[in-house]
C-alpha cells in the first residue's frame, strides 16, 4: 500500500499528464448533460512523449454503469479525434455555420468512449524528442499499453469497467496487438487488471495477402473494366502491389497495371467509398457562392449526401484548427505545431510493418475467450468486405469454432443494416459464446459510422452487450 | 393517293382509336407547359386489341424539333405507365398527400415521349378476346409495329420526327426485335419510313446465358457467403436455374442452392436494388400514424431513401386506381377491370422467349448503323452491370467495332455519374460514329431513372443526341 503511494506521488510529479474537463466547445449548445475532457497522458516522461485524448462519457440518464471502449483510427498516422470522434461516432459533428450539431447516433450512448491520437506524431499527441516520429507496431502497441495504465490513473473509477478495444482500418494491427500486451498485462502478478471483455475491428487490414485485394469488388461495382480484371488476376495484384511499394521494390508491370486502375476508377471516386459524392465547396465562403444553376446542383448533391456529407471533412478540418477549440480542448501550444491535419503529421512509419499477417494474433486472443467482432462497409474498395468475410471464415475454420447463425440480414430497428455471420466456441468447450462475429454495414464507407450512423451504433450496441445483432425488423 | 384516303377512311371506321387530349390530372398543377394525351390505338380491329399508351409533349422553351422516344417497361407483362411514367422518368409522380410532384428530370425535357403498355393484357391495354392474352415475342413486336404506324396516323406530325426506341429489363427482349421489324418496314416500297434513330437498353435481359447471372455480384456486395458463391459456381447457377424454371424441369440441386441463395439475401432485400430500405408504411393513413420513436425511424428512412423513396410503388398504385384519375386517362371501363396493377395482368406469356439470346439481333442492329446504348444501374442484382458489360465487350469484339474512349467514369454535371465506354465503327468503314455505348449508372437500381434522376436525364440527353457522355465534370 505505501509502495502503491509512493508510485502515485512519483508518477504525479514525473509526468506532465493532467486530466482536464472540457468546460465548453466552441459552437456546442449548452444542455450537455455528460462530460468531456481532453488532454495529455504522458506515455514516456523521459523522452517527453505524450499522447492526446478526448474522452467522452457515456450519455444515459440511467444509474447502470455503461462500459468504457478506447477507439483507434488507422493510417498509420491518421487521427481519432478527427475521424473516429467528430466524423464518425462522437457526440459532435462541425456544421456549416461553425456551430456543432448533435450526433443522434454517438456511441457514447451506449459507453464511455475514448480517444486516443496514436501513436506519437498523429494529430495533437506530440514528442519532444524528433526521433520519437520513427515508430512502428511493436512500440504503438507498448505505448498505448501505456496510455491505458496511465490513463487509468487518472480516471481511477474505470478500474473496474468493462474495457473495449475498437478501431478501423490499420488499427487492424493496432488493437490486436495492443489487446494481446492487456491479456499478458492481466496476468502478471500483483497488478490491477484491465477488464478487457472484447474487441472490434472495422475494415481492417489484417493480412497483405488478403485484405487488399480489391479486384473482383471494383469490377463487380463497375468501376474496372473487364480487361483490368484479367490484368489483376495474371499480372498484378494488390497485395503484390502494396508488397512492392513497402519494400521499395517497383515492377514496371504492377505499375502499368496500377495506373490503369486509377484511371479506371477515376480522380473523383474514392475507394473509402464507391457511391460518395465529391465535395463541390471547398470552404463556406465559396458555398454561399453557388446560386442559380450550381446551387441547384449543389443542393441535390447534398441531399444525395445523406449517408456521408463529402463536405463534413473539410469542416471538420477548419474547426479543429481554430484556435479557440484548440483551446478549449486543451491542446499544448509549447509542445504542438498549432496546424491539426487528419492524416499528415511528422510521424514515420516502419512501412514493412503493413506485410504483418495479424491474423494468427487474432486467433489467439479467441483462444484466450476473447470475443471479435470484424465488421466492414460493402462500398469500401480499399479493404472490401469479401476479404474481411474470407478471413472471419478462416479463423473459424482453423479454430474449429461453431456456426451460431447462418450467413444472412441483420436489422437496424426495421431496416436491413447488412449482412452477419456468428460463430462461437468448439463443441469440445461445450460452450456457445460469440466468439467470433462478421457483419457487412450495407451502404457504408471504409469509416462505416460516417455514412451509416444508425446501423453503426445497432452494430456497437451488440458489441459492448455481448448480445447477437437483431436477425428480425425490430418493433 | 386515293387508296391512301381510302384506307384512312377504312382505318377510321374500323378502329376505335382515338387521340384524346389529358385535360388535367388529378392532383397536378396548373401551370403545365406542354400536353398531354393518353387513349388506345388499336392494332388489331377484329380480335378488338387495343393498346393503352400516354403520350407527354417535350417540354421546351425553344422552336428546336424535339424527337420521339418510345418507353416499353418489362416483366414481360409490367406496366409502362407505372414504371416509365410514374416512377421512373415522366414529368410527375404522386406525393404523399395525393397531389401530383413535378419530376425536374423529366425526359420530357428531351424528347416527346409515348410510353405505351405492351403487350395486350398489361396494364390498362386489352383485348376484346381472351385468347389473345396468350402471347409471345414475335407477336409483341408485331403488335407493337402496328401501335407505332397508326399512332403515327393519329399523331401525323410526328412521322417525320428522329425516333427512338429505348426500355428496361423483359424489352431487352421487345426493343431489338420491334427495332429490327422496324428497319424491314423501312426498306419495304412505297411506305412512309419511321426515322429509327438509335435505341437504349436499360439493365436488359439480353442472353439467359450472361445478363442473369448474379453469383459474383451478390457475393461481392455481401449478399450471399462465400459457400454460397461456391455452390453457385459448382452445383447451379442462375441461367441454369432461370432455364430449368422456363422449360418447367426442376432440379433438386438448383432449388436448394436457389433456395439458399433466397434465405442469404433475406426477404427485406430486394434483388432491383441491394441498397434500398423497405417502405415502412403502406398507407398514408398508417403513415401519419407514424409519431414517437416510430416515426423518427420512418423520417431518417424517407431522408435515406432520397436515392429512391421505397413508398413511392405503392402510391402510384394508388394513383392509378383513383376512378378520376383512370377517367382523365381516358381508361375505358368497357373493355378494361377498373384495377391496375403493375405487373399482374391477365397476360400469359411464352416462357421459354426467356431462353432466346437477342445478342445477334442487336449485332444486326449495329450494322445496320442502328446506334446501341447498352446501361446498367450497378446495384441491381437481377441484372448485374458484370454481365450486360461483358456482353457489349462481346458484341465490339464480334463486329470488330474500334474503342472510341477508355474505360472510366462519366459525368453528370459535377459528379461522377458512372463508368463507361465506347464503340465505333470497325477501320474498314471509315467512320468513327459511336455505335455501342456501354454506360453504368452509379448507385442506380433495376430501374435507374427510379433511383437516379439526374443522372438518367444526363445519360438519355447524350443518347438523344447522339453525343458522348460528358467525361469530365461539367461547368
């Protein structure tokens, strides 16, 4: 007990962390009724590294103690308070006065959530030692495991919650191997352990040789042609393609095939999402522009925009750049460039790092009563779902794990939100947890939140309860 | 010159034709620039045939001859009016309060347009004798020369008009076949030629072999498992299927792959379209009952579905079957049972027309220098965009027609409207006119101009006038 004193006094003093309440963000409307906090958990006082976060507590205006789930955007280098929290599942989301409007669909009704801009280098966290932006899995892994003992030090009455790992895209290596450092955490001697119950990967890039390949959804969606099919599949392929890019090794016939990809596809469709509309203005001032004809266009746009405004980036990207909510969230002006962008900071990533096959990882955390869940956007080209889905199959075969559901329609109250499959534990456990979840988000982006609130949050609501998604139109 | 008079005096006596004038329908405003006409023309005065069309005028502010275009709808045995003129592309659809809403996309805008309920027994057309509502391929296309000739008589103004021939699905199948009687009538001695000019296919059934297969499509848009997908491609697959249904030999192996494939995709999914929610309310009268959390599901639905509204089926159905509505039609209730149904008339038609493979007819067409829109709406699942584009692939390389343009997206104003790609002429000729154009509408259904209005005006103002679609955001 006094050795635990000690520690505390020492960490208090050694570290720069501070927790902070978020009196006021700038544009919210003022009947919030839970609490916001940002700021810094130092992960390494030594180097000066520090990781910043926005946590939101959960919504509920019951007594019932909501779980707490940390949230990860991928990249490597892309930030979570830009997309996980103000373009996907936060509380907020930039309007185009300025001013925030309300999500409807936030996750915080359903937990506390946490966001973490990792690892070092992505959005507000910063070092102040330059070398600390070379980074890769192993160290992301460590120092989020940091940021998690760290933070809970400061927010010592989620000690005893239950904890949830969730992330998209890259963080398909970030939360499995972060999930893997917790359950070694847990069972050391002598700790306090972290109530990890389960984990969500959406659109996930898992396994190069997988994940990646895109080529019969992009014919299938019409975006190549039949010839670039042929090519892909005798030629080059995209985990070939992606293989030579993080070993610097360039064939001239993957090039060709590439560039003809990209010219198939287009400069102005995206591969987050195929059925996305571009944004037609680029800041307010020229949007108020668009009258006559174009504003006419510019209004049918943005009502065809209705599962993902192609504009929201954008605001997103003036707001976390006004001084004043930099402020507000408590953002270190010593320490931090005062430029926020979403995906281009100083950190650089050990980029062989993307040939890891995580796979094998994921197994053994459903080996260790784990539960995951892989969930994908169907209108995603850069991990499609038919990949996601081969690998959930995959681990259920080689893990002898049991169909609990037949492949088929889930329901976002009375709508069909995708597609699902469940699996759970062998006959030999004589045990039918879930252990292993796949769900198609029908309509969704690569950020499936950004186009698909509602069915994001049926989907996370399942998730944090441990309960199937709804296989029947809910009344 | 006299037999000519003669005849047209024998014609007038002996039909029941009649071109009448829509004074005003039901529910649409007053301010409407152009007429509208709807009626019978007979095209067979023994047996008392008598094919229901409506006619919309172009709207058009300028002197410029607009052409005619011919609307045929599919099934076999669906409605023009319903589909063509009230869903898809005419000038009104029916809103939720009964009133009539004007379509800002309407093809009108580009042409004058005659949908016309064929064959005998579809919609509002009938025959004074049952047995004719045993019908068939050739007999349609017959049918259907004999409606456009004594149209013409009735509408003489129009005989000198550039026309076109254009229609989704089943007239995939009445399109080419009426196309091809039309280019014989053409070369026949002494005859008033009709100015055929180009014809469009929208997601056509064209070779039982191609168009229909789906397995890939549903698989990779994470409507069927990848088991599913397996059985499709080992035990039976859709042609297979669809031809075992039309020549009446079932076998149990396709039944339960298909019986499998229709639980995957789940009943609240609809094969027209993958992306489209399910209509939440079948009445106004229940619609309005609609408050609380109920009715905050049903806004979030009706704003989702701005890419189709799911309840509109239902309200033309409605429409339809308002005795004032079917009176300023000029519906005859001599002849006709006073309910309209979209596809659930008394026509029986020859299924095994299903299994015939139109492919060479529409080569013929090309070159006779018959111009060819091949498009597709790419969530549509009954005809996959995979297979009318391997399809238009075929034809070019069979007629050695020359690629006019890449593969790659086009534009409708400032967004991508879809993918397309071109063909002309062979070297040989000379000519470099387009001749085949293949064409995906993004995000559109089995009926694109349903989902996708804009987009459809842009892709049928190109086929009209003969140009190619914009490949580059427009101005």
């Amino acid at each position: 007990m006094a050795l635990r004193f000690f520690s505390l006094i020492f960490f208090l003093f050694c570290s720069n962390s501070w927790a902070e309440l978020i009196h006021f963000l700038p544009g919210q409307h003022k009947n919030v009724s839970f609490n916001q906090y940002s700021g810094y958990i130092v992960t390494d006082a030594r180097h000066g590294r520090a990781l910043f976060y926005y946590f939101v507590e959960a919504d509920s205006n019951t007594d019932e103690l909501k779980p707490l789930t940390l949230w990860l955007n991928g990249g490597p280098g892309c930030s979570s308070l830009g997309f996980g929290a103000f373009m996907e599942h936060g509380p907020f989301q930039p309007g185009e006065d300025g001013t925030l409007i309300k999500n409807e669909y936030s996750w915080n009704l359903e937990s506390n959530m946490l966001y973490v801009e990792s690892p070092i280098g992505v959005g507000f966290s910063y070092s102040n030692t330059s070398k600390n932006y070379l980074w890769n899995d192993t160290q992301t892994a460590q120092d989020n495991l940091m940021f998690i003992l760290n933070w809970l030090e400061e927010f010592p009455q989620y000690k005893e919650s239950d904890f949830f790992l969730a992330g998209e895209s890259y963080a398909g290596h970030y939360i499995p191997q972060l999930a893997a450092l917790l359950v070694e955490h847990n069972k050391k001697p002598n700790i306090e352990p972290v109530n990890l119950k389960a984990i969500a990967l959406g659109n996930p890039l898992l396994d190069l040789d997988i994940s990646v390949l895109a080529g019969d959804f992009l014919w299938s969606h019409g975006a190549i042609s039949d010839e670039t099919l042929f090519l892909e599949k005798t030629v080059c392929n995209d985990s070939k393609y992606l293989r030579e890019y993080v070993h610097d090794k360039w064939s001239e016939g993957c090039n060709d095939v590439f560039n003809r990809v990209e010219d198939e596809v287009g400069v102005d469709v995206g591969l987050d999402d195929l059925l996305l509309p571009t944004c037609l203005s680029s800041s307010y001032a020229e949007q108020l522009k668009l009258k006559g004809k174009l504003g006419k266009i510019h209004s049918a746009v943005a009502k065809r925009a209705k599962k993902g405004d192609p504009c929201l980036e954008g605001r997103i990207l003036t707001y976390l750049n006004r001084r004043e909510v930099q402020k507000a969230l408590h953002v270190s002006t010593t320490h931090h460039p005062s430029h926020w962008a979403f995906c281009e900071g100083p950190l650089v990533y050990q980029e062989d790092n993307l040939d890891m096959n995580l796979i094998p990882l994921v197994s053994d955390l459903i080996k260790e009563a784990i539960p995951v869940l892989l969930y994908n956007g169907d209108q995603d080209a850069k991990i499609p779902l038919t990949q996601t889905r081969i690998i959930a199959n995959n681990i259920a075969k080689d893990l002898k794990l049991v169909p609990l559901t037949e492949y088929g329609t889930w329901y976002d109250n009375k709508q069909v939100g995708g597609w699902t499959k469940s699996f759970g534990a062998t006959e030999d456990r004589k045990n039918y947890a879930t252990y292993l979840t796949f769900a198609t988000v029908r309509g969704a982006a690569h950020e499936v939140p950004f186009t698909s609130h509602s069915q994001a949050l049926t989907l996370f609501h399942s998730f944090v309860n441990g309960i199937p998604l709804p296989r029947a139109p809910q009344n």
